[in-house]
C-alpha cells in the first residue's frame, strides 16, 4: 500500500471516528429537543409549577399533576437502591479480597445470568413471592395492613434487579486498586479488614460513588417488573406500604391507547422528559461528587 493511499485511509478513518463522538454528543440533545417538542402543548396549557407540584390527575377535565408519579418514583428508587447498596458493596469486597479464585469463577457467571433476566420475569417472581411477604409478613410487622402490592414491594423487586449491574461495577473498580498498595498497608501491622477499610475503600471511593450513582440513574427509569407490583394507584402515598405510580409505569400504562388525545399524549411526553431530565441531574451530582473526592485524595 501506498504512502498516499495510507493518507486518505487514516483521514476516512478519522473524519468517520469524529462523526462518530459527534453523534453521541448530540444523541441527547435530540432526544430531549423531541420530548420537549413534543411536550410544548401541555407547557402551554399548565404552568411548569402545576404540572409538577399538583396531586390532581384527571386527564379528561385537563389537569395533570406529577407530583404523585414523581413522588412514587423517588421512593422506589431510593429504597431499591438503600436495600441493594451495602449487599452489593459487602458481596464485592467478599468476592475480591476475601473469597477464593474459583469462586469468583462461579459467581461470575451467576452475576452475569441475573443480568440477563427479563425485567418481566422479576416483576412475576415479585407477584409470586414479594407482594404476598410485603402483605402477610413485613406490613403488618410494622401495624400496617396492605394486599402486597406497594411502593415497598417496588423497592424490593427494584433491589433485587439492581444487584447484578452494581456487583459488577464494584467488582471491577476494586480490582483496579493496586496491589503494592495493599501489600504495603499489610507490611506496616494493618489488619486485612483496616487495610480495605482504610485503604481500599478509600482510594475507590470515587468509584463507588460512581457505580451507585449509575445505579441510581439505571433504577428511576426502570418499568416493567415495578409496574407488576407497586398497585399503580394515583394518589400521593403517606407511607411505604400503600400503592404507588411511578412515571414509567404512567408512560407504559398509557401511551399506546392515549395517542389519539392531543394532551393526554403530550402529558406522557412530559412525563418522559421529566424522567431524563431527572436522570441527567442524578448524574451531574454523581459526577460532581467523584471529582470532589478525586481532589481529596
């Protein structure tokens, strides 16, 4: 091959790399500059105040507040991501520091299969084994009565799912702690629990503030197997127990048969907007977050 032709590959080769991250950088810009077009109508007819403080949700007398969707959302969200949080990061220090090679071998897979599960397939095992607990055995142990199907049971199916995307970031930035430096921490008296405590945990907390945080982003769209077990009941919950409605169930609940009314479709695009733009702020206060404790160290 000639040295010109070289040239004109590496340039092709280029010029298609940088159209490339171009587009990635722009992905998002165009999927919310379509939401928020396609949401222009209902923005129009409800203040942005109304639309996300107000409890009333009667689409057919044209009033839309979020504030019970969005409220559900954020329960869910952080009690699935509370209850999955220290398994995950216990399971990754056990797995890395203190189980053997092989059974890392095993569980690797394991992790790997759990990922690979349906979302439907979670929300049925919730139906068959979360909400009848959540209902005869865990309400009640609080003096609460409830048929299973609640914001708790959300969280806990949520958890369940969450485990196998956050195990696997923690497993990964664990090891990428250099082993001189274990070693070193040992060589100077530390236990092996003060070395990860104090050193390990330490040097990848950046990290782990990184792997929740993306959890959390994974955990506030999730659909399907939440929408099975959370009652899906308009209303603002006063507690755990009761039924909730979080904006992705809203959007897959109603999206298909509810095209035809004009406002009703741009409240569910409204609704889809609300969920990125959540997402994006979850992400910018975990970014945020990693670089201040980046600079700590």
């Amino acid at each position: 091959m000639s040295y010109k032709t070289r040239k004109i590959k590496d340039k092709i080769i280029n010029l298609w790399i940088r159209f490339m991250v171009v587009l990635v950088l722009l992905l998002p810009i165009v999927i919310a500059f379509s939401l928020l077009n396609k949401s222009w109508l209902i923005l129009g007819h409800s203040g942005l105040s109304d639309l996300l403080f107000s409890s009333v949700w009667r689409p057919l007398a044209g009033e839309f507040g979020f504030w019970p969707f969005i409220l559900s959302s954020v329960w869910i969200t952080f009690i699935g991501l509370g209850l999955t949080a220290p398994i995950c990061l216990l399971s990754a220090i056990f797995l890395t520091y203190y189980g053997s090679r092989r059974l890392m071998v095993f569980m690797q897979p394991v992790v790997d299969i759990l990922a690979g599960i349906p979302s439907v397939i979670y929300g049925v095992w919730g139906i068959l084994i979360i909400v009848p607990a959540v209902g005869q055995y865990i309400a009640p142990l609080f003096g609460y009565e409830t048929s299973g199907f609640s914001i708790m049971a959300g969280g806990f199916v949520l958890s369940v799912m969450l485990i196998p995307f956050i195990l696997n970031i923690l497993i990964e930035i664990l090891r990428t702690v250099p082993h001189d430096l274990f070693e070193a921490s040992l060589s100077l008296g530390a236990s092996k629990w003060q070395t990860i405590k104090l050193v390990v945990l330490r040097k990848s907390f950046p990290g782990i503030i990184s792997a929740f945080g993306l959890g959390l982003s994974r955990a506030f769209g999730e659909t399907i197997a939440v929408l099975m077990v959370v009652g899906n009941v308009v209303g603002v919950p006063d507690n755990v127990f009761q039924p909730g409605y979080p904006l992705p169930a809203l959007i897959a609940n109603n999206y298909g048969e509810m095209l035809s009314i004009p406002m009703f479709d741009s409240a569910l695009m409204f609704a889809a907007l609300l969920l990125m733009a959540v997402v994006i702020i979850f992400n910018l206060i975990s970014r945020r977050a990693i670089v201040y404790f980046e600079r700590q160290q």
